[in-house]
C-alpha cells in the first residue's frame, strides 16, 4: 500500500490497486466516530450505447437502465440488503448521476463487516424478470415525484435545450415507457460490462484502521473470480458544440416563475490537471460576474428581480460541460436580458482584474477548506477527479495557480450567443404568453 | 461536551475545543416564546441585518469582505423549538492555521459585533428601502412553499391537525404579518430582541478556550436578561377526526397523515415512541419502507416520522391517486401489527443499532454537536452517547406495543392532480 501525503492540510492518503483492477483509497480521519465508504462504477446514465463484454455488435439500452440496475443491486434471493445494513447500524444508500453509479454506506459500527456487505452485495447480481418487474412501479413512483418538482424540471429543461444528440438531455432516470422495456438480460448486460473491478472505485475514510481495512478488502476480492479486464468501447455521438434550441418553456402548477439561463461548454475534452484548472478558472470567474458581491447581483437583487432562489453552477465531465445561472422571478424576461449583457459585456471588454480576482480565490480556498470537514464530501468528490485524473487534494494549490490569463483563456469554453439557450416554467394561471412557448415538448 | 458559562443572567457561552474540524464554528441562538405575529418581525429583522448595517450598507460591500476573509460563512436565520421562536446568527471560518498568514478569527468576531450591535439605520430606524425589499424577499419565500408540493402537503397537514398550535406556526410567520410591519415596530422587535432574549452562544473548534470567551464577551455584549420570559407548556392537540382532499394540477398524489400520541420529548417514554417510530417507518429496515414499499410496489417513499417537541408522528408517501386507500390500507395494518405486537427481535436490534448509528453521527459535524448538545441541555441530566445508548438497550416489544397503542390517528391529508386517472 502506498501513502500520499498532504502536508499543508494535515491529511494521508492511502492507495493500493488490487490485481483485479480496482483502486483502493483510504483516509484516515482523526476525531471522526463514523466511516463512510463508497464503491463507485465509471457507469452512469449518459453510457447507454456500448459493445457489451465479450461481444463484437453496439446495443443501445432502455433509457434509465443505469439507475435502474442501481435500484435492484439492493435485491437478493435472501431479501433486502437494507436488512443487513441496519443490523450494524449502518445507513447504506445509492445514487446514479450522468457519469457514475455510487454504493455507499456510513456507520460507527461493525465497519469492516459493513465493508465487506457493500463489496459482495455489489458484486453479486440477481436479477428475476419478476424482481425487475416489481421495481418497475417503484421507480414509476420516482419519476412521478420527479416530474412535479418544477426545480428538476427546470434544471433538466435547460439541459435538453442545450445538446441535440448527446445522452446527458436524457433523465437519468429514464421515462415511465422506457423502463418498462427493461428486462433482467439487459441488467445483466450493462452489469457485466460496466461493474468489473477494473472499471470501479473504492473510497473509505474516517474512523477507520488503514492497514486492517486493506487487509479485509484484499481478502474479500482474493476470494472472487472476474473475467480478465477488457477496455470498455463506448460509443460516442457527434455532439455540436452549439446549444441546440434557444429558448422554450413549460406550464406548471407554481405561483412565481422560474427561469435558467444554460450555458454550453465548447471545451469537454481535458482530463487531469489541465481539466481541474479549467473547471476552477470558469467557477472563479462566473463567482465575479454573477456572485453575491457582483454589480450584477446588487442590481437585480435590488431590482427584485431575484429572490433567495438565485444560483448559478458549472458542471463538466468528459463529453459535455455546461453552466446554470437562475431564479424564481416574476419577470423572467428582464433577468434573462440582465444575464445577457452581462455576458456580452464580458466578451466586449474583460470587466475585472487581479483584485477581484484575488477575492474570489480566497472565496474558493475557504470552500475547499470547509468541504474538507465532511466526510461524504470527500468521498464522492474524491471518486469524481479521480475518474477525470484529478486529484481533489490539488484544488487548493491550483486555484493558488491561476492567473488572470488563465481564467480569461478558460471562459471562452461558454462564451458566444450560440451556446446560450433559455428555460422558463411558467405559472398556469399567467395570462402572459410568451413568443417561445412549445408546451414543453421534447426535441 | 460543551463547556459552559454564564457570562450575564440567561447568557450563556458553551465551548467545545476540538482539532476535529478544519474550521472554526459560531452559532448565536436567542430565544423567546413562539407569537405568530413575532415570527414574521423576528425573520424579516433576520433578513435585514444579513444584508446591511452600518459598515456595510449593501449586500455587495458585505459579501466582498466575507470573500477576503477566505470565504467566512454568516447568515442569519429563524426556526422554532418547541414553544420557543429561535434567532440564530451561524458563522463558519477557516481555522487560521491552514492559511499561509491571516488573521481571520479576530475579524470575524468584529464581524458578528458589527451584524448584530451597529445597524444601518436613519433617523432611529431601519432605512425604509432595505425593509421594503426584505419584506418581499421573506414573503416571497413563505409563498414558495407552494411550488414544492411535498412541503406543502405536509403544512396544509399540520395547519389542518394543529390550527394556532406552535406545531404549524411557521418560523417564518405570515404574508399578512410580514405586510403589517412598519419601520417602528421592526426597530422595536430588534431592540427588544438584544435586551430580553434568552441567549445562547456556541463555539466550536481548535480554539484557546479562555481567550475565545473574553473575545466573545467584548464583540457580543449582552446584559443581564429579566427572567419576564416564561415558556408556556405546548397545548393539547383537539381531536380532529379529518379527511382532507386537495387538488392542484400535478401528477403524483401526496399522501400525509398525522396522529397525535402522548409522549413528548422530555417524557421518560421517548426512547421507547423513537424505537417505536423507527420500526413504523423510520428507516428503510421499517414495516412501512418494506410493505408500502418494497413488497406492495405502492411508493418510492413512504416513511413515518417522531416529531418530539409536539408528540405528533407523521406519515407521508407519493403515490398513484388509484392507489389512495390502498395505501392507507397498508400503513393502518403496518400500526396495528404493532399494536398486536407483531414486532421481531431482528426489527428491535436494526432499529436500536440504527439510533445509535445516527445519534453518533450527527456529532461528527461542529454543527450536529452545536445542534444535539442544544436540544439535549434542556434534560435534567448530562448530555453522553452511552446514557443514552443504555436508555434504547432497556426498551422491550411489550415498551413498543404500548407505544404503538397510545398513537391516534387525527388528520388524513390527500394532495392530488386534476385528473383521477392518467
């Protein structure tokens, strides 16, 4: 086992690779009283057409089929795994994001059998056409929920205005019509092609022994046979780098207004220290031009056009990269407009320098500092660099790094009217109809 | 857990020095008995001095030196315990000594002298502008409720089980209360807040204890408080016997149900309702999670919860609208196999392990220690784990039956779409 250590934040970092492919890392946290560990597939929703294992044909599967296959793992021929967990008393859980699938549990108890549950329970498939057609109205339920959540539906609005073919526009959890096509062989397929020990992450941290967790997950895997690992061949989509449909926007039941601003990213094809650079140096500048202590947000805050909704993101993976910038409004016109010429004002005439940057890299090494106390934090987002050849414990040094040049150099990624597009959910009863209205319809 | 002083009558400083954390946390708390009218003064006065005072008049000139003093997070915020209305004022700093050369502490502990003791006013007052816009930013945020059907579910449940009872008095107060505000009786509910309220300062973190209480006695001057504030006991809740339906235009129905049960927080039976609750519905081990659930296919989430400031339990759920007494169905039967003691000695070890699990957890954060120590000093007895561990170790089924047996159903409410059928 090798140890990497960290000196400026006080932390080691231990890290083995099994011979079976999968990486191993732990962190031992002093003063914590729990563990949380994490088991993550390079699997999510947007890898939908793939060679399975062992095979020469591209299929494309169900849409949802990731999350779905997250949701039967728990499911044994012995019952639920959730039975398990809690007779350690450990809080076990699962999520799907667009680009991996995570198990997970926390505990302050029985930690290695825990460890050890979660590592067999994930690598142990069972799936029943009966068992995978039971799920099927849970998860109905779950689109259901997700469907009246104006929020989500917002979010994903903006997303499926911004990419014409790439599967990130897909909800990760497919449509209620979807998953109704997917069968126990599917699971199967995307099982065995995606949850090899080679293509899967372990990530254990806090009050826990370095040496003996090692030891019991070596064993563990000792025990285990998997086929011999194969690259994965996924297949990709020629995405345009343009957003695809400028603006549209969809009726629901909510009293006030609810409008996103999506910005596509040009650049989705780093990876490693260049790719955590960039993703800083756009963070820092979207903080200086639409932060609590921009011009920008004294001026619409004051004009009311925002509320304590108001928030703006950047995300990227490889493949697809885009940034948010949003809130309930009464006039959601008028805010888009502000969000508008702010960006025009940007590409026009760079509006700030060193001092406001300075600001906001303190800002950002303060947030860093903080999410270092939460062990799930550090967890997940571990996992997350690690699958882009990132390092999170480099985050404070490289935002210490960037120069003004570099942050200019990076927003071009979303710079242009082309990778703007426009999400509006509007309230039933408003009798101002807009021009661009389309009943939400799907492209 | 906390070391304590009371630095001046009803003031009280805990520390907690710890190398645990890589950052320093602050939580101010200031207390008085819950008034509906009070809340929504108490929330828009929250709002106002987060965003001005006299040094920083602007949100802008606040937040950029928030940014230069590395990102410090402060906000101000209401909630309610029990009979009592909460101010809280939460600070979270970077510990000076992952800096390369700061001096962050001292600045904040100005800072929060600065938010709560020098505020913006103009003649006497809060300037007009400023509590104009709060006012609409609080009312807008008691009307977004709305938008989010689940939560509204559960607020239409509790105003219809509970009616003028602090279990559905929002924090936030009212629009009509947040309207009727002038200047004056902001400025008033301000000033009477930093004479009379019982105050509670927290600190947590890798701090020189003795130091750290002489800095906080200096930037949080406050006097002695009159003993005039007395907590009235939390009202019996009326039987109310209901079934509501609403609708509105969404897909999925909202299914929320209240039952009143006897046994409150301070109560030698509240180990036993939380094991109760925990086999109910509490956690995904429960019968709720693996009937309603996992065998019915009914829901992706039907859970109970123990609310044990006002003895209340609620169950929610979203289902199919088809589904309604089908599930109401299920979850009776899930409460009376309790109550016929159909209780497993595997459910009463999860559960227990559970609890402890959580409990243990929560004081992994600054914040869960603040927040546990602050519910649990009220006992008359010392806050640990073990005691508390032991307590849920000596709960029996027959403990849990009778429990089961004291919960009354009172309020069925069902939030669906337009349509009956999709």
């Amino acid at each position: 086992m090798e140890t990497i250590r960290f000196d400026q934040l006080d932390e080691t970092l231990y890290y083995e690779k099994l011979e079976n492919g999968l990486e191993v890392y732990i962190l031992p946290k002093k003063g914590f009283s729990k563990t949380f560990v994490t088991f993550t597939t390079k699997y999510g929703s947007v890898d939908r057409s793939f060679i399975p294992l062992g095979e020469q044909q591209a299929i494309t599967v169900p849409d949802g089929i990731a999350h779905f296959l997250e949701h039967k793992m728990f499911e044994k021929e012995d019952g639920d795994v959730f039975q398990k967990f809690s007779e350690y008393g450990a809080s076990a859980n699962a999520f799907t994001s667009f680009a991996r699938t995570a198990y997970l549990f926390s505990a302050t108890n029985h930690v290695y059998e825990s460890t050890e549950t979660l590592l067999n329970f994930v690598q142990e498939p069972y799936f029943t056409e009966k068992t995978v057609n039971k799920e099927k109205g849970i998860i109905g339920q779950e689109i259901t929920m997700y469907d009246d959540q104006p929020d989500w539906r917002l979010y994903f609005g903006t997303i499926e205005n911004m990419f014409k073919e790439h599967p990130v526009k897909i909800d990760i959890a497919g449509t209620v019509e979807s998953i109704d096509q997917i069968t126990a062989e599917h699971l199967y397929t995307c099982y065995y092609t995606f949850y090899h020990p080679s293509n899967m992450l372990l990530f254990a941290i806090g009050a826990l022994e370095p040496e003996k967790m090692i030891e019991v997950i070596r064993e563990n895997q000792k025990k285990k046979e998997f086929a011999k690992p194969t690259p994965i061949k996924r297949i990709g989509v020629n995405e345009p780098s343009e957003a695809a449909i400028p603006e549209r926007s969809l009726r629901m039941d909510v009293l006030k207004s609810k409008v996103s601003v999506g910005l596509k990213a040009k650049e989705t094809s780093l990876s490693g220290r260049e790719m955590l650079k960039h993703e800083l140096a756009i963070s820092l500048t979207l903080d200086i031009l639409f932060g609590r202590s921009s011009d920008f947000y004294t001026k619409v805050y004051e004009e009311g056009l925002i509320d304590e909704s108001y928030s703006y993101d950047f995300s990227l993976e490889q493949g697809f990269g885009f940034a948010m910038i949003g809130s309930d409004t009464h006039q959601p016109d008028k805010l888009v407009q502000a969000i508008k010429d702010q960006l025009k004002k940007t590409e026009q005439n760079w509006p700030f320098g060193e001092e406001e940057l300075e600001r906001v890299k303190r800002r950002r090494i303060g947030f860093h500092l903080r999410a270092l106390n939460s062990i799930e934090y550090i967890a997940n987002q571990f996992t997350r660099y690690k699958f882009n050849d990132m390092n999170l414990f480099d985050s404070v040094a490289a935002i210490e790094e960037l120069t003004l040049a570099d942050v200019k150099q990076a927003f071009q990624s979303l710079q242009g009217e082309s990778q703007q597009t426009v999400f509006k959910i509007l309230p039933l009863k408003d009798s101002t109809k807009t021009d661009s209205e389309s009943e939400g319809s799907k492209a | 857990m906390f070391n304590t002083l009371e630095v001046a009558k009803d003031v009280h400083i805990h520390t907690r020095v710890t190398d645990q954390f890589k950052t320093v946390n602050f939580s101010l708390k200031l207390r008085r008995p819950l008034k509906v009218e009070e809340a929504a003064e108490r929330t828009v006065l929250t709002n106002v001095l987060q965003h001005s005072n006299a040094q920083f008049p602007s949100t802008a000139s606040m937040r950029m030196y928030l940014d230069d003093l590395y990102g410090t997070v402060l906000y101000l915020d209401t909630s309610k315990k029990g009979n009592e209305h909460v101010v809280i004022l939460n600070v979270e700093t970077v510990n000076d000594q992952y800096l390369k050369n700061s001096d962050v502490l001292s600045k904040v502990l100005e800072l929060m002298h600065t938010v709560l003791f020098e505020p913006n006013f103009e003649n006497g007052t809060f300037k007009e502008n400023i509590v104009a816009r709060e006012k609409e930013m609080v009312k807008e945020r008691i009307q977004s409720i709305f938008d989010d059907k689940s939560r509204y579910a559960q607020n239409r449940l509790t105003k219809i089980l509970a009616p003028n009872h602090p279990a559905s008095i929002s924090a936030n107060g009212t629009i009509p209360d947040v309207e009727a505000i002038t200047l004056q009786s902001l400025t008033d509910t301000y000033q009477r807040m930093l004479a009379e309220d019982v105050v509670d300062i927290y600190v947590v973190g890798d701090i020189d204890e003795t130091k750290m209480v002489e800095e906080l006695k200096k930037a949080l001057p406050f006097g002695d408080r009159k003993s005039s504030l007395t907590i009235t006991e939390i009202p019996k809740i009326q039987p109310t016997d209901t079934y509501v339906k609403e609708k509105q235009d969404m897909k999925q129905g909202k299914l929320h149900i209240g039952f009143s049960t006897p046994v409150f927080f301070k109560d030698v039976d509240f180990p036993k309702m939380q094991i109760f609750n925990g086999i109910f519905g509490g956690y995904p081990h429960s019968k709720l999670f693996m009937n309603v659930r996992e065998k019915e296919s009914m829901a992706y989430y039907c859970s109970s919860s123990y609310s044990a400031q006002y003895g209340l339990v609620y169950v929610m759920s979203g289902i199919d609208v088809e589904n309604e007494k089908r599930t109401l169905q299920l979850i009776d039967e899930q409460l009376l196999a309790m109550q016929q003691g159909e209780i497993t000695d595997l459910e009463m070890t999860q559960t227990k392990a559970m609890l402890q699990n959580q409990l243990k957890e929560a004081l992994d954060s600054a914040r869960g220690q603040i927040e546990i120590y602050d519910q649990y000093k009220d006992l008359d007895e010392d806050f640990n784990v073990e005691a508390w561990q032991t307590k849920w170790q000596a709960v029996t089924k027959e403990d849990v039956v009778a429990m089961a047996k004291q919960l009354h159903k009172e309020t069925v409410y069902f939030l669906s779409g337009m349509e009956d059928e999709k």
